[in-house]
C-alpha cells in the first residue's frame, strides 16, 4: 500500500463506508454511494466511476464529494486501498475458522493477559499512568474499529475526575491535535503498527508528549513516539504487515491493557 496516502482520516476504507451506513438516513446520497460500495467490495477493483454513477443514479461530482468526504483525493486513491483491506477482513475469517477454536482462544487470551501482565511489570505501567494524571489534555488515537475499549476507558477516567478525548478514522478531529502543547499527552493505540505508521506523518507534527502502546516493535516508531510500551517481549517487528493479522491481541488486546491502565490509575491517585 501507497503509504503516503494514508491518515488519520482513510485509514479504513471499510469502516469509514460502515460509519456512514450505520448513521446517515437511507435516503442520503451518502449512505447510498456507502451501501453501494460494500455491497460490491469483492468487485470494487474492476468498478469505474461511470458504473458507479449509472448504477446509484448520481452524478460523478456526486461521487467525488463522497470520496473526499472519507478521506481520499478521487476515485483511483480509494480503489488503490482495496487489495490491502481485502486481504485484512479475510482475516476475519481465518480467525473465526482456526481450528478447535475454543481451545485455541482460550489458551491464546491467557498467554496473551500473562504477557501483557508481564510487560505492565517490566516497562512500569504506573509511569503512564503518571503522564495521564500530570498532563493538562490526554488525546487518545485509536482506529475506530478499536474503539470501544478506548470509550469505555474514557468514562472510568470521568468517574475519578480526568478528562480524556479520543480522535479516531471515523471522528478525525484533527483541530485536537493541533491544539495540543508539550505540557499534554497524546496516546496512540495500535496493536498491530498499522495504523501507528499510518498516522506517523500526522504525529510527527504533534507538539504534546507523544506515547504509542503496540504489539509491534517497529524501530520506525521511534522517530514519532517519546515513549512506547510493548504488550509483548515478542520480536513481532514489521514496518508494515501486508498479510493481515486477526489474533486475541487484536481483537481483545487493548480491552485488557486499557483495564490494567485503569486500575493501576485508581490504585494510585483515587480520592481517599
């Protein structure tokens, strides 16, 4: 994949078309042109905007405000995705058909909770909970698909009194990050790598303090992060991974790290 056409905003061609599906009126263009797409992802190579427009009934300038609205340049940009995001959502399945797959998980999520306890013990998990409760803004980025675990974090963060915001693919709020000075935070969630080199350009240009936990251990992320907590010792390294990867650290991962982060954080700064 074209790096160089990847941010916050595009990460996911097919999240940002579920975005749309899942909160626009079935009667806007929009949801229209998004329902069209993943309807015909599998064929999505082979489609022109010609085919696209006889068949939603719009017109081509129709079409292009669409694919600017989901973070592309034209129509060529967000076809030139569709091999990659193929081949990650066909992990999908070939996670869901491992074989003895109750077994597999079972014994996968706890290797994965002993390792991620075991690296919390060895990096010193309390000193980003330190950085979380010391800065004055705490910006968490987080491919949407990931999310959950962030928001759920977010509202145990307002029940002891710290404020955090979280920008993800879906709600690229780029203004935040702007914002942002060397006395606030910024923590960027991305298990795999991914989407961390992904968004690398548009970190780089982030002011705050700037701290990445992955799965990944990349040495290209030390050109965008100050600090980088490993959920595992490992050697997973890859500048990009172009096979996919669908595990109990993607899917359940960040779940956990995020409930350790929280109790570690209560433990030590929770009101008496």
């Amino acid at each position: 994949m074209d790096e160089q056409n990847l941010s916050i905003r595009n990460f996911s061609l097919i999240n940002s078309l579920l975005v749309i599906l899942n909160n626009h009126d079935e009667n806007d263009t929009y949801f229209i042109l998004a329902k069209y797409l993943l309807k015909h992802f599998d064929d999505l190579d082979e489609l022109s905007i010609y085919d696209m427009a006889d068949d939603c009934f719009v017109s081509r300038s129709s079409i292009h405000r669409f694919i600017k609205y989901i973070g592309f340049d034209n129509f060529t940009a967000m076809k030139h995705t569709f091999k990659e995001t193929k081949i990650h959502y066909n992990a999908y399945i070939s996670y869901a058909t491992h074989t003895n797959f109750k077994k597999y998980v079972y014994e996968s999520m706890n290797d994965m909770m002993k390792s991620i306890n075991e690296m919390a013990e060895l990096q010193d998990l309390l000193k980003l909970a330190k950085m979380i409760h010391d800065s004055n803004c705490v910006v968490i980025v987080i491919s949407n698909t990931s999310s959950s675990s962030a928001l759920e974090f977010q509202q145990g963060m307002i029940a002891i009194g710290k404020l955090v915001r979280i920008v993800t693919n879906s709600t690229p709020n780029l203004e935040i990050l702007d914002s942002l000075t060397k006395d606030d935070l910024l923590i960027t969630i991305s298990v795999t790598g991914n989407y961390a080199i992904a968004i690398g350009d548009d970190v780089r240009k982030v002011n705050a303090y700037k701290c990445l936990i992955t799965l990944n251990h990349s040495m290209q992320f030390e050109d965008y992060y100050n600090y980088i907590f490993y959920l595992s010792k490992k050697p997973h390294s890859s500048d990009h991974i172009n096979h996919g990867l669908n595990n109990v650290y993607t899917r359940y991962g960040a779940g956990y790290f995020f409930d350790l982060l929280y109790s570690f954080y209560v433990e030590k700064y929770q009101t008496k």
